[in-house]
C-alpha cells in the first residue's frame, strides 16, 4: 500500500448533462463548489462547501490541536471526524492526543435548499515520541528444523505450534522444544501458502498467504474443523483472548470477528517519521504488539490502541554466522511463553530456535 496520498476525492471535475422532455439536469463540480438543479423554468442553487483548513497532505504529531475551517454559504453544517460527528458551527478543534495515529478521514456536510454537498480532507498523524531502542540477550538456545520456512509461532502448554509456508511443503505443525521434534503435523495442499498461525478457544488458527482462506483445526488432533475467507493477503495472526489481529504486508493491522473474520476496525502502526510497513509475524507481550518487520533482523512492539511504534528490537547477529548459509532467511517467528514471561525467536530455514530476552539500550 501507499502511504499518505494527495487528497484525490475532491480534485476531480466532473460534467453530466441529461436531457428529458420537460427537465433539464446539469451538474458541475469541482472541491465541492457550486452546482445547478434546472426543474422547468426554475433554478435552484446548490450548496457549496470548501475545507480551508487542514490543507491538502496536511501531516501533524500526536497531541497536536488540529483546527478545521470551512468555507460555505449553507444553512447548516455538520463535521465528522471518521463516523464520528464533532461539531455543527463555522469551525472546531480536534484535540489528537487520543486518536488513533494514521491517515484520517475529515468530512464536512452542509445543506441549503434541501440540497446537500460536502468536502473531504485526509490527515495522517504521526507518534509523538520515537521508538524507544532495544537489543536482546540470548538465554537458551533450542534445535529448530532448518527445512522449516517459519511463519507463524506460539507456544501453548508446554510445545511450540507452527505454521510453515512455501508451496508444496506448508504445514501446521506440534513441535518439541527441547528437540525441535515435529509431534504432530497437518499438510496444505500444494497450492497454498501457509502464513500466521494463532490460537483461541482451543482452536488454530492458520492464514494462507494469497488463497484468501484462513483454515481452523483443532488443537489437540489438528483435524480441520472449518475456514474463512478474507479478501487481502495474509501474513502474521495473533489473538488477544478475544479477537483476532491480522498483518498483510503493509502498515495495517486488521482487528477481526473470530466467529465471522469480519472486520472490526484497523489499526495503523506508525512511528513520528511515517507508517511502519512489512509488518509481518505478530505476538502479544504483556499489552504489547510485537511485529517482525520483514527482510530485516527487527521486531517493533505496537501499541494496540493507538497504533504508536513505542519499541523497536535490534536483533543483529541473533543466528550466528556459523548457522547462516544461502538456504537460511530472514528472522520470522515470535513465542510468548506467558507463565514463565519466556520470549522464543527463530527464522525461516533456522536451525535453532531462541530463548531472549529484550535489554533496553
């Protein structure tokens, strides 16, 4: 996905022109401007509104007042701040400090004659503070199958639940972790891809990267107990207890419905310079959003209310350089053991599986 784009909705001209025995329709806009309604011998004037402030690719840090002024001769007019309704006079003042960060939607109606017209804005808000810094201490190291293309990891009672990608050998796996033995596995068929694997009300949870399907097993046999279907990529799942969140690539995380995978809302992950894309692999640590950001050796921990990049990990040098040959990838793959507050990272083709901990520098 792109990043903050010129506000588009509002630039475009447009020009129709209908002609019916008796009734002649003309339209003519342009940001929302004036328009006329010809019904017989009669003319009515449209409303016009123009959004003065913000500007266009107008962008602002967290906490900042953010001013919206529109111009318009209407008889009414009503601002939204998303699907919220913030304000009915000539102009208000958002306070941003508790709004998700991301691009956000500005929306001003206003009606005169029974007609109605309106202006759109798009702002996007960045954090507040930089990423706090962190690097890592090894603890324990573990055997890992280094055929294994991890993409997704967790850890459940004991053993460590995998999901594994590459066409013709995804799987979803039980795996030791004093060994790295494989105790349980179910295949894919050949032409899917498996990607993020997560767990809840003792069922798994397990994306397909473009197949559009997210297959359920059950947690104690693996058999197949049924599927979803979603209409972007898939990459990195993970669950709070309640719902489900889903990366795609970009800097969206996708709030879900386990009982629907519908939708619930989208959360931006953006730092104070601009959105945190690739976001991949997801793992909840203590409150936290810890995402692998692809193609690099980083994990950034995410707020989930606000979307706020508050920690990014340096993980350099985590599979030492007598491990690394061209088969062996990036880093991907995070475990929570929450009872013993155990942090457990590998890669894709790894031959070890990591016990760390994080070191703020």
């Amino acid at each position: 996905m792109e990043g903050v784009e010129s506000d588009r909705v509002m630039g475009a001209a447009f020009r129709i022109v209908l002609i019916v025995p008796g009734i002649l329709l003309m339209a003519v806009g342009c940001g929302g401007r004036v328009s006329e309604r010809h019904v017989g011998s009669a003319s009515v004037e449209r409303v016009s509104v123009e959004i003065v402030v913000p500007t266009r690719d107008t962008t602002i840090v967290s906490g900042s007042q953010l001013m919206v002024r529109w111009a318009t001769e209407a008889d009414s007019c009503q601002v939204f701040w998303g699907a919220e309704r913030i304000g009915v006079e000539s102009g208000v003042t958002i306070d941003t400090k508790n709004c998700p960060l991301g691009v956000q939607h500005i929306r001003v109606v206003a009606w005169r004659n029974g007609e109605s017209s309106e202006a759109l804005r798009r702002v996007a808000i960045l954090a507040a503070n930089a990423p706090r810094k962190y690097s890592y201490r090894v603890v324990k190291e573990y055997p890992h199958d280094e055929n294994a293309y991890t993409q997704g990891l967790l850890f459940y009672n004991g053993s460590i639940y995998e999901s594994t990608g590459q066409r013709g050998a995804s799987t979803v796996r039980r795996v030791e972790l004093a060994t790295g033995k494989v105790l349980q596995e179910k295949k894919l068929i050949d032409s899917e891809f498996g990607e993020g694997l997560t767990l809840l009300g003792g069922v798994l949870y397990q994306l397909t990267w473009t197949s559009h399907r997210c297959h359920l097993y059950d947690l104690e046999t693996l058999s197949p107990v049924g599927e979803f279907y979603y209409n972007t990529q898939g990459w990195g799942l993970e669950s709070d207890g309640v719902y489900l969140y889903m990366t795609d690539g970009t800097e969206n995380i996708y709030v879900l419905d386990p009982k629907t995978f519908k939708v619930l809302r989208t959360i931006q992950a953006y730092t104070n310079e601009g959105p945190q894309r690739m976001l991949n692999e997801l793992e909840f640590i203590e409150g936290l959003l810890y995402a692998n950001v692809y193609l690099t050796d980083e994990i950034v921990a995410i707020d989930p209310k606000t979307g706020a990049v508050v920690r990014r990990v340096h993980l350099d040098g985590l599979l030492p350089e007598r491990y690394r040959t061209p088969h062996v990838e990036v880093l991907n793959g995070i475990a929570y053991d929450a009872e013993r507050g155990a942090i457990y990272l590998t890669g894709k083709y790894w031959p070890k599986l990591y016990h760390v901990e994080f070191v703020a520098k």
